[in-house]
C-alpha cells in the first residue's frame, strides 16, 4: 500500500535531520533488502540463538522473519541483536491456545511462500538444490533439541537439509541458517527483477527507518504536523 500524501511529507521533513551521507546508505541498504526469501523460526527456546538469526538476516538482507512461538516465547537478547531487531520485521505467531505452526503456514502460503522445512534426514533434496525462480521462499528451522515439530515437517512443501560431512548430524540454529543463506543469496541475488523490494515497500520502510534514526522522532513529527494541519 502506498504512503499518504502526508505520510511522504513527514519522510521529507524527518530527513533534514538526517546526514545526506546516512541516507544515502538508506537508499543503498532499501536496493538490496529482499522479501522474496524468508526464514521461519519454530519454538527456539535459547534466545541468544534467536537473536543470533535476527542478526544474521538483516546483514543478510532480509526484511521479514517470522517466530512461531507455541511451546516457548521468544526472549530478545539485545546484547547479541547489536541493535539488529531495529531494522527487520519480526512477525511473531503465538495465538494462545492454537497451533501456531500451523497459522503461520496458512499465513505464508497466503503470502505466496513455497515453505521449506529443514530435516537432516531428508534423503532427496539439499539447501543448495532449492529451485528460488519458482517462488517466493520460507526456510523453516526447529529448535535446538528436537528440531521440527510433526506439523512443520509434514505440512511443509518440501523437506530440505543441509548437507553434512562429518560424524555429527547438524550445525546449531544460528549455524544452520548461516550456512543456508550464505548458499540461497547469491543465488538470489544473480537474479535481478526477483528480489527486490518494490516502490511502496521502500517507501514504508524509508519512513519506519527515518523514525528510528532521528532522535525525538515523535515529538518532531507531532510539532511538524500541527504546521500542516
């Protein structure tokens, strides 16, 4: 949906606050942020590991990761995040009492994801087999323990693994997603007009991130409104 008229006008008057040198580095961050590819989060009970992905998706380029929280809520550790969180969309399914496993799913789907659900003992295909011009993509990882749930894995389009070489089965989370993103970008990245985030996305985004940069953004913005009004 695209910005109001005012909403265009408060990006204008927010950016005089703002160094021409950090909004150009807005506009270059904004050209390489994606919503094509995502990662889902299943119950993560460790929140430096949580927090580790958050942070790993946004140097990565992502926008939007979403936490299913059914058995366990998800903690921000601030100190891992290095502020991260700031710049991503955490989109957090934990409707009490519901298979939020599920919701997030149907959600998904409805956003046009394949979702992808990581199985070290999937037989038939590896990260590095994922078709991405097909589809918008969800990667769907478990928590430390026991992996994915029976529903994530079952309802899922596809079982994914991360192809292992050694005595040991899997990598920790944080690892995991690491490794599958570092594989899925440059991919994704060598396919222009895919990728990108469009017109009225960034221009959201520009206004949420001009927000968070300006100190006082909301009194600021208060004061500027009654100018206009």
């Amino acid at each position: 949906m695209s910005l109001s008229e005012q909403d265009y006008r408060i990006t204008e008057y927010l950016g005089q606050y703002i160094s021409d040198h950090k909004k150009n580095f807005v506009e270059k961050v904004l050209s390489e942020r994606t919503r094509y590819l995502t990662i889902v989060l299943e119950d993560i009970y460790q929140s430096q590991n949580a927090s580790a992905v958050v942070r790993t998706c946004e140097c990565m380029g992502l926008q939007d990761i979403h936490i299913i929280e059914n058995s366990t809520r998800y903690e921000v550790n601030r100190y891992v995040l290095k502020g991260s969180y700031k710049w991503v969309n955490i989109i957090r399914h934990k409707r009490p009492g519901s298979n939020n496993t599920e919701l997030s799913y149907q959600r998904l789907r409805e956003l046009g994801y394949t979702i992808y659900a990581t199985d070290p003992s999937a037989a038939n295909q590896s990260i590095h087999e994922i078709d991405l011009s097909q589809s918008k993509t969800a990667i769907v990882f478990g928590n430390e323990l026991k992996g994915l749930s029976g529903y994530a894995l079952d309802n899922a389009d596809y079982r994914v693994r991360i192809p292992m070489y050694g005595f040991t089965e899997s990598l920790n989370i944080s690892a995991s997603v690491a490794v599958s993103l570092s594989t899925l970008i440059p991919r994704l990245r060598s396919m222009p007009g895919i990728y990108e985030l469009n017109s009225a996305e960034k221009d959201e985004l520009r206004l949420s991130w001009y927000r968070k940069m300006v100190k006082k953004s909301t009194i600021i913005e208060k004061q500027f409104l009654k100018t206009i009004a």
